[in-house]
C-alpha cells in the first residue's frame, strides 16, 4: 500500500490542490476558481468533484495508493472548530464550517483537518523540509502579507481559540503605517512584499531620487524580484528598502525569540529570494533586539519547500500529524 494525502491550499483567487506521498511528492495537482460569491455549497462541491478526480487519477497512475486523508490551508483557517473565520479576501463571510461540508462528502477518510496557511507551511517544513528533526522553530512567510507557523514541543501552537501565531500584526513602530487589517505600525506593513515596495516609494520620495531605476515602475508594477534585480546591480534605494525591511523583520523576529527561544527561524516566500541582501541585515538586527542569553542561538534559514508546490505539501503535511495521534 502506498499511502498519500491531499493537500489543498485556498488562495483568494485559485484553489489549489494535489496528491502528495510521504516523501513530499506531489503525485498529482489540480487547480479551481476561489469564487467570487458567497455560496459556499457551491464551492464544495466544485472542490470535491476535483477531489474525487484527483483520487481517480492517482489510483490509475499506482492501483495500491490508498488516500488517508485532506489537509487544508486557508486564510483565518481555525484548526480547533475546522472553519474559515471572516477571512478578508475570501467571498465567503462570516464563519464557514469548510471540514463538515467536506466530511459530508468523504466520510471515509481518516483523518480531515484545516489550518491556516502559514500554519500549513510550518507543518510542512517540519516534516518534509529544513525543520526535519526540530522540536521548537518558527515560519515566517513573506508574500502579499506576512504569515507565522509556531511549533513547540514538536507541535503546532493555536492558542485557546485557534489563531495563535499572528506574528504580523505586532506593533514595531507605534502610529506607523496603516496595515492592510487597519491596525498601525505592524510587522506586515513594513515586511510583507507590498511594505518593502512601500519602502521604495518612501525613498524614492524621501531622496527625489529620479535617478534610481526604481523610479521607473508604477507601484502596481513593481515587486520584490525587481527590487531584488536592481539592488544586484548597485541600486541604492533597492539596497535600502531591503535594509530597512531586515531592521523591521529582525526587530520583530527579536520579541519572537524572546517569547518562545525557538532554535530557528525558516522564512518562505517572494522575497526571501533576495538572499543575504535581506537575510544579513535581519539577522544583524534581531541580534541586536534580543538579549545575550539568547545571542548566537537562532538561526534564521531559508525554507527548505520548493516554492511551486510548498502550499500542497504543507497543507497535506496535516493528515500525518492528524494520523500521529491515533
């Protein structure tokens, strides 16, 4: 018998979602329209028809794959009630009971569970990338918001109602920039691949700098990868922007450590691509952020997912640990 699990990841766009062995394997992979209404049993059952053919699908290519389970990614995805909680970008409002409706359709699998999707990654990487072996890390994802999977003990942290680990949306600069949840000054605003392109403007504005090619791109037209480019070829507000968003990360990395004394610290996403032009300046900063107890123990390391299938095979990662606790 080859056991494998489906993973699913629920963007506000794209769903997306694959058959994932033990190895971390994505055997297959399908993708759905997140829709842009509300009707929720319309949803699933546009996802379970996917499902099913993803089932199909495996069993042809190896006839002994027995599915153990699903696991879910969304955003405010609540592990404890198996829910999806107001989540901004989603059509869907209020709270939808995703695992239920799901458990409807495929009572026979062993294990069914949903977290959100940061979450997923952390799981991810604990059983199938850089955190293989680790009891106590922390993952940071670096996209069009800034996510946060805790593990203690060799597990994941959901707090008393699910949605421990919102890293992001800690103060660093009090008053500061408005963050896309409405609070001011948090992590994301300043760290997220949106804050580092709101970095360059400021600069951009702060240094009349019409020679930089930064000042080239509209705001909708820039992204991390061409911030990235041009501090490669010498930029000196590409190579501020990445500076001033490792001072904010490290900072906020530092109260991390402080709270949990984690032994590392991976970090997912776009903008991790920058390599040491964003890892050195936020490693020097938390540093410098933590006291000495803690100085020299934490490193801060790239994921080890590959980036194309990371969300899958996060989110499959669930059904192992589900399966653990039989």
């Amino acid at each position: 018998m080859k056991r494998v699990a489906i993973g699913i990841d629920i963007g506000g766009t794209n769903t997306v979602l694959g058959v994932v062995d033990e190895n971390g394997d994505v055997l297959v992979k399908d993708s759905i329209s997140t829709p842009n209404h509300g009707d929720v049993n319309k949803y699933v059952a546009s996802l379970s028809e996917s499902i099913n053919e993803l089932i199909d699908s495996v069993q042809k290519l190896n006839a002994d794959a027995e599915v153990m389970g699903i696991g879910i990614g969304a955003p405010n995805g609540n592990y404890y009630k198996g829910t999806i909680e107001q989540a901004a970008n989603l059509a869907f409002k209020g709270v939808v009971p995703l695992v239920d409706l799901l458990k409807q359709n495929f009572p026979h699998l062993k294990a069914l569970a949903l977290t959100n999707d940061a979450n997923a990654a952390a799981m991810g990487e604990m059983i199938y990338g850089g955190a293989k072996g680790m009891k106590n890390f922390v993952m940071i994802t670096l996209g069009t918001g800034l996510g946060s999977g805790i593990v203690v003990n060799g597990d994941l942290v959901y707090g008393h109602d699910g949605f421990a680990g919102e890293v992001g949306h800690t103060t660093v600069i009090p008053h500061g920039r408005v963050c896309g949840c409405g609070g001011e000054g948090h992590l994301e605003a300043y760290c997220s691949a949106p804050g580092i392109k709101r970095t360059v403007f400021e600069l951009l504005a702060k240094y009349n700098a019409g020679g930089s090619e930064m000042a080239k791109y509209s705001f909708e037209k820039l992204d991390s990868k061409k911030v990235f480019e041009a501090a490669e070829r010498g930029d000196k507000i590409a190579i501020e922007a990445f500076e001033i968003t490792g001072e904010h990360l490290g900072q906020g990395l530092g109260d991390t450590v402080c709270h949990l004394s984690p032994e590392a610290i991976f970090l997912f996403g776009g903008p991790t691509a920058a390599g040491d032009l964003i890892f050195k300046p936020t490693k020097e900063s938390m540093e410098r952020h933590i006291l000495p107890i803690f100085r020299n123990k934490v490193e801060i390391l790239p994921s080890k997912l590959k980036a194309g299938s990371a969300a899958i095979v996060g989110a499959s990662a669930l059904v192992w640990k589900e399966l653990e606790k039989e």
